[in-house]
C-alpha cells in the first residue's frame, strides 16, 4: 500500500452516513480513484457533500470492488471538526493536496 496523489481523479456518490464511501464512477473529464489511484493504495481526498456546504479533507484506502470504494482512513480537517454525515443527495469526492501536507519554500 503507497501513499499516491494524481491529478484529475472525481467521482461521486449517493453513500450515506460516516463510513466507506462507495464510488459511483468518474465524473465526466476526471479519471476514477481505481484508475488513477490503484487499488489497495491511499490518497489525500476531498468530500463535499450534495449541499456543497459541508466538507471533509482525509487520507483514504482504495478499493476495487463492485462498487468501488474509498474508506474514510485518516481525518485531517472538516467543517464540523469529525468526519461529516453524509445524509441523502450525491456527494463529491475528488484526489487533492492538502495545505498542511505540502512541502514549500
């Protein structure tokens, strides 16, 4: 299992509550995590959900299963200080760089 972040990797979902997320498949222009991530490997992620109001930035395992999934590993930072509760509409998850994890000059 690696640690790997790759550009343009967005799915969403209609999962709910405050577990695994199952992914429904790349959104249109973007490349699903299997694909771009691999599986059984962990990346940085964003979650928004269908609101678009509250968020959630982690560290996440990828799974290629039927459905795809991304465990919610590692809480790094949210709108509500926990993991979110995602309730009823579809959610967006996509691969990012969070700010506290970058190296800079």
């Amino acid at each position: 299992m690696a640690l790997v972040i790759n550009d343009r990797v967005k799915e969403q979902s209609t999962t709910t509550g405050t577990g695994t997320f199952d992914l429904d498949g790349a959104v249109t222009g973007f490349e699903g995590f299997v694909a771009g991530i691999g599986d059984g490997n962990t990346t940085y992620y964003a979650l928004t959900d269908a609101n678009g109001t509250a968020w959630e930035i982690g560290i996440g395992t990828i799974t290629d299963a039927s459905p795809d999934t991304l465990a919610r590993t590692t809480l790094l930072a949210s709108s509500t200080g926990s993991k979110i509760v995602l309730t009823s509409g579809t959610h967006t998850v996509f691969g990012t760089y969070p700010a506290g994890k970058a190296v800079h000059l």
